[in-house]
C-alpha cells in the first residue's frame, strides 16, 4: 500500500511516493519532475491489426508479430503530446477472458505472453475453446517500483475476439444412428458430430469419405445444425458395414455393422363385401371404357373405308363417257373394280354388324353398371336410414335415462326427507308421553315404605274426551 506525500497531484514537481507495507520511499520517486516531461498515453495509443479479430482454436495468436502466416498485429505506444513513445521500460498487462464473463480470469490453457520490441508491444495467446473472448489491455496493472501509479485501458481496449474451432478431428467426432431399429427400413440415417482435437463442435460442412461395403449404398450426406446427416440405402437382405473417415481415419463409432433387413410379412385382412362391388363396379366401369374405346375405333375405320369406297366409285363413274342419246343399262367397266366393290360392300355390311354387337355389349354393360351402382346407392342409403334410426333411439334412451335418474334422485330426497320428519315426530310424541305419564312402581320396591291410603277413586283417562267432559281443555287461541 503506498502514501503521495508533497504536492496533491501525482505529476506535480515535488513528488514522492512512500510505501507504507515497506516503510521506505520507493526508489526514483524522491527527485523532481518536470512538468513537461513526456509520459506514455493509453488514450493516445494505438492497438492496429488482424490479430484482434481472433483466429482458431489450438493455433499461435500474435498481437505484434511481424511474420506473414500468422495474424499480424501491434500495441503502438503515444505519449501525451501525440507523439511515439520509444521507452521499453513502461509496464503493459493483458488478460483474456470470456465474453461473458464478469471478472478477468484468464480462461486460456496457455497464459498471455507480452514482449516489448521498439515501442510496441508483442503479446502472444493460446486458446483451445472455440467462442467469444475479451482482451484487456493495462498499463501498469502492478505496483511497480519507479512507475507512476496509473492503472488506465488503452483506447479500445476491452477487444472482443471470436476463437472458431479448428481442423476436424477423427478421434473426438461421434457416429450414431438417428431412430429406433425395431423398424424395419431398407433407409437408414446417422449422425456425425464433427469436433476438432480440443473437443469445440464444428458446425459448418467438413470434407469426410463416406462409404459402404456389402449391399448398401450412401445415398446421401446433408449438413444439419447438429452435425452431418448421413442416409443409406441397402439394395438386399445382408450384412453391410458403413465407413466415416476424416483425413483417412474412421471417427468414433465406424465402422458401424447395417442389420440384415427382412422383408415384411403381408397381413391379411377380412374382406369387406362393399369393397367387393366397389370393384367389381370398377372393373366394369373399366370393360365398358375398353368397349367405348374399340367401338370408337372400329366407327372412325369404317367411316375412313366408306369414304375410300365412295372416292372409288365416283372415280369409276368419271371414267363413262355419255355421248350417246339413248336407254342404256350402266354396267361396271372393269370386272376388278366391279368384285372389288361387291368385297368393300360386304366388308362394310361386316363393320356395320359388329358395330351394333359393340353397341349392344356396350349398352348391356352399362345397365349393368347403372344396377350396380343403382343397388349401391340403395344399400348406402339404407345403412343411412338404420345409422339415423340407431341415433334416434340412443338419444330417446338416453333422455328417458336422464329423466328416470332425475326423478330417483328427486323422490329419493323427498322420501328420505319424509321418513325422517315421521321418526321426528314419533320420537316426539313417545317424549311427550313418557313425561305426561306417571313412573309405575314395583311392589317390591314399596314394602320398606309405609303404608298408605289406596284411593278407590277410578284413574282419569288422559283423554281429548276426558279433558272436555271435566272442563279444563281450552281450545288454542287462533
């Protein structure tokens, strides 16, 4: 702990320094200062570089290092005035720490190193977990011998810094299978979780050689925010094995051994006999398209060779010649072209014959399929009828069950309310009788006492007509 004895400000002329933990003046605080004299600035300093931004986890950060594969950067000192301080002897301290975190302790696995060179400073850092961290630099953060006590920031000083992970690493990434495997599944899907040799996660796509050996396939690699998804396809039942490599070694997990996959059994379910006329209605409805199809057919073949036919009978009758004024029976010229009209005149009486079977067939077909759905659509609208009946009777009963469970509930109250009023009232009216009449005494229990006056006088009847003939009932007051 130190004492300012002299002069109240710290740069005064008359100035001394006395440390109270040491009992003595400090050394070089006992002369004079001049007032003018140059002191380092941490505002005027500057800190300029790549180094501040980061780099990767595991490598050599710089802050000042000259060299041109590592981040370059450097600690540039200024005096008051604004001019460069060239004297080494001034005290700069560094720590990192996370972002967020509230104290300084330097969480790094490698401390800070600094190292003066010219007027500048060249600190150096080592971080192995991938994140945000915070860069402190101080000027004379100790209690030094022969500095002036001032503990200040230099200008943009607390530098926030972004460590990302570094090179993936086969032996601290993991392979594991996504879903359960009582599915039976010719796809299945695996996860790689990529992290690099000091275990950060690395999120971003990574070269790897994904293979398999046997009967299946990779059928695709996709980047996920949780890793690398890895999709397989086996072509057979058999045992298949899946390679994941980086740099050439297999991760954790790999080679990973596919199961065989047997194919399901097919389940057989009743058969409903709705579904039966459904598809025996489509397969008519499928007859009837093929017969409209050949019947459409068969009519564009007969117009074309009836058209055809006509084209050759009006040229055969272009070919006379009527030059001569008189009766005459018109006889075909060629006899080949003569048996050749008679055969396309047959033909066409064919064509038109098995047109009007299709016709037929195609009609028969599609009263077939005008019962079928006929008799469909009845069915559907008498299992309507029923389903509506069924819900009518089960909201009747249901009403009269809510009515009957009222009713129970009401004049079970009231009769329980009844009985125990009556029981009231008869308890009561025993009450009563017990206190109007007299307490019968055993004759055993009158023999220690003296005798007395039996009265020949009959017992008064405790009695409504008693009462009235003897005068004493009153009627109540209304």
């Amino acid at each position: 702990m130190c004492e300012r004895r002299g002069a109240p400000e710290i740069f005064a002329s008359t100035c001394e320094m006395f440390d109270i933990e040491a009992g003595r003046n400090l050394n070089h605080f006992g002369h004079k200062r001049h007032e003018n004299e140059p002191i380092v600035s941490p505002i005027h300093s500057r800190c300029r570089g790549a180094a501040f931004q980061g780099g990767r986890a595991g490598t050599c950060i710089e802050v000042g290092s000259w060299p041109r594969h590592l981040s370059q950067g450097k600690v540039i000192l200024y005096d008051t005035r604004g001019f460069r301080f060239e004297d080494n002897n001034v005290e700069i301290s560094a720590t990192l720490s996370s972002e967020a975190a509230d104290d300084d302790a330097s969480i790094s696995s490698t401390p800070v190193f600094i190292k003066p060179i010219e007027g500048a400073f060249q600190i150096t850092y080592v971080a192995t977990i991938a994140g945000a961290y915070k860069l402190n630099l101080k000027f004379n953060d100790e209690h030094v011998s022969g500095r002036p006590l001032v503990i200040a920031l230099i200008l943009g000083s607390p530098f926030f810094i972004r460590v990302h992970p570094g090179e993936p690493c086969a032996q601290t990434s993991h392979l594991s299978e996504i879903g359960s495997r009582d599915i039976i599944s010719r796809y299945r899907e695996f996860l790689l979780e990529p992290h690099d040799v000091f275990g950060n996660v690395i999120s971003n796509h990574i070269d790897l050689d994904a293979h398999c050996t046997g009967e299946a396939r990779v059928d695709a690699v996709n980047c996920t925010p949780s890793g690398m998804r890895i999709v397989s396809f086996q072509n057979k039942p058999g045992n298949s094995k899946l390679h994941v490599k980086i740099h050439g070694q297999d991760v954790c997990g790999s080679p990973l051994v596919l199961e065989q996959v047997e194919p399901l059994e097919p389940v057989r379910l009743p058969v409903d006999p709705f579904l039966l006329h459904l598809n025996a209605c489509a397969r008519a409805m499928e007859r009837v398209s093929l017969l409209k199809q050949e019947h459409q057919r068969k009519l564009e073949e007969y117009q074309q060779k009836q058209s055809a036919s006509l084209l050759a009978y009006n040229a055969t009758r272009m070919q006379l010649v009527h030059t001569i004024p008189a009766a005459f029976v018109m006889q075909e010229p060629d006899v080949e072209n003569a048996q050749r009209r008679i055969k396309l005149q047959q033909r066409h009486q064919e064509i038109q014959e098995q047109v009007r079977k299709l016709q037929l067939r195609c009609q028969e077909n599609d009263n077939v399929a005008k019962s079928i759905a006929n008799g469909l659509v009845d069915k559907l609208q008498e299992a309507q009828s029923v389903l509506d009946y069924a819900k009518e009777s089960l909201d009747l009963n249901t009403r009269r069950l809510d009515n009957l469970l009222f009713k129970t509930r009401t004049h079970g109250a009231t009769a329980i309310d009844y009985t125990t009023v009556a029981l009231a009232r008869q308890s009561q009216a025993r009450a009563r009788t017990l206190e109007a009449a007299p307490a019968p005494k055993h004759p055993c229990l009158s023999e220690a006492s003296p005798p007395t006056k039996v009265s020949t006088r009959p017992d008064r009847p405790n009695t409504l007509a008693f009462w009235l003939l003897e005068g004493r009932f009153r009627a109540p007051k209304s």
